[in-house]
C-alpha cells in the first residue's frame, strides 16, 4: 500500500485509486465466503494423515469443490457486470477480470494452506513474498508503461496465475494427481463452517 498507492494516486489520479481500492476489497471480502473455511480444515486435518491417498483425496476434494463455487461466483460477476461495473463507476472489462482473478484467488489460498499443512513454510513463505513482490513490480510497470487502472488490474490476474502455475507443479510433484471422491469434506465442513462466522463480522465492519 505505501508503494502502490503513491504511484496510483500521482499517475492515475484519487478516483482510479478509489476504484483500485474498490475491486481489491471486493477480492479480500468474497474469498473467504467462497471457500468456507475448507483451507483451514486441510491445516487442521492433513498434518495427521499418513495416508497418501487420504491426503490426496483431502487436497483435491477441497481444491475440486472450490473450483466449483468460486467459478459461480465468477459468473455472477461476469453476468451482472455492467451492474457491478456502473455501481463501482468504472469499465466491465475490470469486473470480468475480477472474476478470474477471484478464482485464482481461491485456488491459490488452498494450496498455500496445504503448503502449510505439510510444514513447507519455507516455500510458503517463499510464494508469498513472489506475489507480493511481482504484484509490485507489475502493477508500477504497467501504470508507467500507460496501461492505467486496465494494466494494474490485469497485472493481479496475471501474478496470481504465475502463483498458480508454481503451486500446481509443487502439488502435482508432492501428491501425485487423483480425482477426488470427496468423502472427507463433510467432516471438513463440521470444522471449517463455523470459522465463516469470522469473515461474516469483517463484512459487517
């Protein structure tokens, strides 16, 4: 924020940033209701599992179920666009590229907590501090370039799907590929449904 927003603010203008603050709120507060708590049930879950195919069918059952959701949520957006777009005072093409970025999003929290889950914090920590840095680095090149507020928003979708791709390939290489037969996820859910609660009041506030 100290680095971003001087540079949004000086180049772009008050507004744009408002709109950049904007989209980013709605990333932070719709991702947790999206995944329902369920990367904190890996954390809590996984470390216990000696089981291959019970961590696999853990992490992919999660990951699957996810996917699911937060493509509907994107959707939504992708649908009422205009709506959202004209609410926001800004362009739908922004809103669209909102709703991929939602979806990385998501799928990325659930590796990194699976990164988490295994005590892979180095490359946890590593991951994080990649996006960070990248999301710097690529939101200033593209309002210095003169992409404006359309370059600084696909700069997120592009960082979190580089992220994606080097957790896919940690994942894959960790646990191997399996197709999920969701049976741990009602157990999951036991756990992870009452943690909403958290996300709920940060709305309210």
């Amino acid at each position: 924020g100290m680095i971003i927003l001087p540079v949004i603010t000086k180049l772009l203008g008050v507004a744009n940033y408002g709109i950049w603050a904007q989209l980013r709120g709605v990333v932070t507060l719709i991702a947790p209701f999206a995944l329902l708590g369920l990367p904190s049930a890996l954390v809590r879950f996984l470390p216990a599992e000696k089981d291959k195919k019970r961590v696999q069918d853990g992490v992919y059952s999660v990951l699957a179920l996810i996917s699911v959701i937060a493509f509907i949520v994107a959707l939504f957006f992708l649908f009422f666009s205009g709506f959202i777009a004209n609410f926001f005072q800004t362009q739908p093409v922004l809103i669209k590229i909102l709703s991929l970025i939602i979806i990385l999003e998501c799928l990325n929290v659930v590796i990194l907590d699976a990164l988490v889950a295994f005590q892979e914090l180095k490359k946890y920590s590593f991951l994080l501090i990649f996006q960070t840095i990248g999301q710097i680095l690529l939101v200033i090149g593209a309002v210095f370039l003169g992409y404006g507020l359309y370059g600084a928003v696909l700069s997120l979708l592009f960082i979190r799907l580089i992220t994606f791709f080097l957790l896919s390939i940690y994942i894959f290489k960790k646990i191997g590929i399996k197709i999920p037969t969701f049976s741990p996820i009602k157990k999951y859910l036991y756990f992870s449904l009452p943690l909403l609660g958290g996300s709920l009041f940060y709305w309210v506030v």
